[in-house]
C-alpha cells in the first residue's frame, strides 16, 4: 500500500505539470513588447524550476523575469492581468520551497534575487519614533540583511534556522526559530511593506495604513501580492552567545521545561528555546552523538540505563558580550537551576552571534562537499496545539521515529500571543495560549548510503498526517493539491483568505501552483 500510496503522489504531480500549456506567440509577442529594465528570458529557464524538496518533475518556466526594478514587476503583473490568457506570474526566492511553490503554471517566474538592495536606518525616522530598521529588497538574502545590520551593531530579533533564504519568500510564509516564543515569528517584526499586488498596483502598507494588504500579504503564500520591500525593525546586536543542547529522557519533563522556559518568565530566560529529539543510539544525524558540539564529549556509557528508545534534547543560547563575561557561568547556572535535565549531560559552546544564526551554512558547506546537499527532502512541517503534543509524542515519536529517521526532528513550544490574528498563516485554533513547532527535516540520501526510500518516507509524511487530523494541527509550508484541503487548513481565515483574493489578485495571476485559487479567462 505505501508503494501505490507514494507512487500514486508522485503520479499526480506529473500529471497536474503536464496540464501546463507552453507560451503563445501572440502571448510571447506581446510581453516582448513591455518595455523593461531588467529582462525576460523565453529559453533556457530549467535553473527556475529548482526547488529544494526535489520532490515532483517540474517542466521549466515559459518566461523568467529577472527584474531591477520594481516598476519592473509592476509592469509585467499587470499586463499579464489585462491579458486575455491563461499566463501566471509567481515570485521565486531561491526556490527553498519542497513542494514548487514558487512554480506557476503556464507561468512567468519572476527570480527575486535580482533586486536585492539593503539600507540600515539606524536611527529609524519619524513614523518608527527613531527605532532602528533595515529596509530590504524582497530578493535580499537574510543573511545579507544580518551582515549589513552588523555593520552598524543591530540586527533583526526574529530569525529562521537558515539564512540563505530570501526576505521576500519566508515572509510569504511566517519565518520561524528558537527566538520566535519571544519576538514571533519574522512576520511578526515587519514595520512596513511594499508590494506589487495581483492588479500590478505598487502599494505602501504598515499595520495601520493600508493594513487589509499588510497583513494579508505576510503569510499569504504569494497569493495577493509581489513583496518587493520590507522594512524590518532592529534592536542592539549581541557579540557572543553561549549555546547549550541538554539531553531529557522522558517527554513530560522535557515539555515541562520548555514551556517554562518560554512562559511569564519570558525575561529573565534564554534567548532561543528549540528541542529536538534524539533517537537512542550513537548515530550523528538523529542519536545522541549529535548532541554534543564536539563528539566525543558523549558515550554510551553516559546514557541513563532508564532512557527508552527516544530521548529529547533541548537546545538554547543566552546572548552576551565580553564585558559580562566574569559573571556568564553564574548566570546562565542560575537560569538552568529549574531545569530537570540529565546534569552529566549537559553539553555548551561559545560562538559569536553571526556564526551562531549562520549554524547551517557551516553544516551546508560540509555537506555541499560530499554531494549530500542537492538531494530530495521530503521535509514536513507541523504546528501542534499544546494539549495535543502528548498524544502526538505516543503516537509519532515514539512509534513512527526509528533509527534511520535521516534527519533532524525539531520540537519546540511558542506563544500565540506573539502572532497577530490578522495575519494569513494558519495556527491552531484551540484557544490555548502555546503550540509547538515540529518538522521532520528528513533527507534522502543517494541509494549507495543506504537508508529509507524517498516512498517511504513520504508514506510516513502522509501517517503523521492522518494522526495529526483529529489533533487540531495545521501544516506549515504545506502543499495540497486541491481547494478543499486549503479551506480545512485556512479553517477561520479561509473566507478572509477568499476576500482578499478578490480585492487584490481579483484575475487570480499570482502563485497558481499553490492550488489554492486558479485563473479564470
Ligand atoms: P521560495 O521557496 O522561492 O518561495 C516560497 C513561496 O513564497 C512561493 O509561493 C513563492 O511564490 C513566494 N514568494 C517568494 N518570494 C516572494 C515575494 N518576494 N513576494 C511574494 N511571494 C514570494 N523556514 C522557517 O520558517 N524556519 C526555518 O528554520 C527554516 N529553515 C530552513 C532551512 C533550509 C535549509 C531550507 C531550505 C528552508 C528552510 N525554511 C525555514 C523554509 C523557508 O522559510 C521557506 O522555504 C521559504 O519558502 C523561503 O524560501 P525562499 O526565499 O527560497 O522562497
């Protein structure tokens, strides 16, 4: 049954791309009449059609646009809308996506790395009261924005993982790590935007002024709007941060901690609160010889003769600078006093605060080297409410996670609060205050390595899935292939969702391989 399960998904996928109609000639005539800064490309676009799960066959682009100008984008969205054709327009980051999110069918696939300026206001101005901000083009990389936010000793207090991603995709989405039960999710730290909506109109939006588009657009899957700029706020840098990952074997004291770590104490706690979990063997990808910073600090001979098949490891950093550096050990021993992790296996290291945010890149370059970073990720994403996560913890971890899970499982509880309801990325929408974030990072790796099939790991995508229905969870970075499942996942934002598509993107142009809305002619 899995084998018809996960070949039948990856049929599916073939046959909603081979629906895809190449450009017209009078299509093709007509947008090589725009007049254009930056240029559209009709052959050779197979670099467009790259995303990062490697997970359908995805036929290239018709049309790129590698824009250097907004009004670049503007003029070809609304040519494109005035057209009587089956055209669609989608922004690309960097294709980071594992589902072709940032594909279009019939479609013109606008490549937002080419605009990519960033400018620090240090100062801020007068509409934010002088608090500091970094203005960033909707291509610029975050990792860009950190380095250029850096210069002046700033930087954004919200981050993802990973920073080579653009600010443009991930706030299309929501943006979320270890800091996120402090500040939210990015979304959530954004001052300004400037988007290119679905009419081709190039709109200024803040929380207060035109704030239907503002909050629509982050979150919004490409759906409403082009992000072409966003202006994001900033607070004082730290220099240093001492990184700490202590190792639980029993979930109910792990998830106790955690949430004590993020609640009314917020404060006085660490900066960055994220858990994994640690399957019981030596294994460097998902067993405990992935927790410590240098390997051989753990052994065998240290694991509680009590822990189970799986054990849980919590992750988090307390920033410093050099001058706070006498009374860091005191400090951070007091913060972890109220903890109940294994004391002999409590592992730290200090880094700073760029190569700390910057962690995957290092794991990237390694990995880049042995040819094991362009390779299928069948990644899933799940946000789990809180009274849930005991069940979801009985029933995924400890009976689905083996020893050749391939990947890190992240777990880590945030607050809803920090996540305004205006915004379109669905949470869960049980009233309580805290959900956790969990992704199943899995790789597949090439056949010689051994290991899962890509089938069975996308069977396995599917069973958590089926568990996670009666749970009240709602996917992050999803994609289904029909409406139906986009109204179940939108739930109370799906006739928002639907309004604002009418107001904004009303000829249904923007990001069609999202399957959520499709063009009418
Ligand atoms: P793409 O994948 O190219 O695009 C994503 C979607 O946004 C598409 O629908 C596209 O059409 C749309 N889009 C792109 N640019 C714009 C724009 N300017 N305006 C409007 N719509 C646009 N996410 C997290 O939240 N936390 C993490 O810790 C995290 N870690 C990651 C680690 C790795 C190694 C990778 C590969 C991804 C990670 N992600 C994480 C996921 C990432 O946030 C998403 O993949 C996101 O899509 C950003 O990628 P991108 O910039 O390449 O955008």
């Amino acid at each position: 049954l899995g084998c018809i399960l996960a070949s039948c998904l990856r049929v599916c996928y073939s046959d909603s791309d081979s629906r895809r109609s190449p450009i017209s000639p009078g299509d093709r005539k007509y947008l090589e009449s725009l007049s254009l800064q930056g240029k559209l490309t009709f052959e050779n676009t197979t670099a467009s059609a790259k995303d990062w799960g490697q997970l359908r066959r995805v036929t290239a682009p018709a049309v790129v646009l590698h824009p250097t100008s907004v009004d670049d984008i503007a003029t070809v969205v609304r040519s494109v809308a005035r057209l009587e054709s089956e055209l669609t327009v989608a922004a690309r980051g960097l294709g980071s996506s594992t589902g072709s999110q940032s594909q279009a069918r019939n479609r013109i696939v606008v490549e937002m790395t080419s605009l990519n300026g960033i400018m620090v206001a240090p100062s801020g101005d007068s509409a934010s009261n002088g608090v500091p901000f970094v203005e960033a083009m909707g291509g610029a990389l975050w990792v860009d924005v950190l380095k250029a936010s850096l210069e002046h000793r700033l930087a954004p207090r919200s981050w993802t993982d990973y920073l080579y991603l653009t600010v443009g995709g991930t706030l299309s989405n929501a943006g979320v790590s270890g800091q996120t039960f402090r500040h939210g999710p990015e979304v959530s730290n954004v001052l300004q935007l400037e988007v290119v909506t679905g009419k081709g109109e190039v709109v200024q939006c803040t929380p207060t002024e035109n704030s239907e588009l503002f909050f629509t657009v982050l979150g919004g899957l490409g759906q409403f709007g082009i992000i072409t700029k966003a202006r994001i706020l900033l607070e004082k840098a730290p220099q240093r941060v001492r990184w700490m990952r202590a190792l639980y074997t029993d979930f109910a004291t792990f998830k106790r901690d955690q949430e004590l770590l993020i609640g009314s104490a917020v404060t006085k706690s660490f900066d960055y609160v994220e858990g994994f979990v640690v399957v019981n063997n030596e294994n460097v990808i998902n067993g405990w010889g992935s927790v410590p910073f240098v390997r051989s600090e753990v052994s065998e001979a240290m694991i509680p003769s009590s822990a189970g098949p799986i054990m849980y490891c919590l992750e988090v950093t307390k920033a410093y600078s050099t001058a706070d550096l006498q009374k860091l050990d005191d400090v951070v021993e007091s913060m972890l006093a109220p903890l109940s992790f294994h004391r002999e296996l409590l592992f730290k290291t200090d880094t700073t605060y760029f190569k700390f945010l910057d962690r995957v890149h290092e794991l990237e370059t390694q990995l880049r080297s042995r040819g094991l970073w362009e390779i299928p990720h069948p990644w899933l994403n799940i946000f789990v409410p809180a009274s849930a996560i005991d069940r979801f913890d009985m029933l995924v971890f400890k009976r689905l996670v083996t020893h050749e899970f391939n990947g890190p499982i992240l777990v880590y509880p945030v607050n809803k609060s920090q996540w305004d309801k205006r915004l379109s990325v669905a949470i869960p929408e049980s009233p309580e205050e805290i959900f956790y974030i969990v992704a199943f990072l899995r790789n597949k790796l090439p056949d010689a390595h051994g290991g899962p099939s890509l089938s069975s790991m996308l069977e396995d995508n599917e069973k958590i899935l089926r568990i996670c229905e009666p749970l009240q969870c709602k996917q992050y970075l999803p994609h289904y292939q029909d409406r139906s499942r986009w109204k179940r996942h939108f739930g109370i934002k799906w006739e928002t969702f639907v309004q604002n598509k009418q107001a904004f993107d009303p000829n249904v142009i923007l990001s069609s391989s999202q399957n959520i809305f499709s063009r009418r002619r």
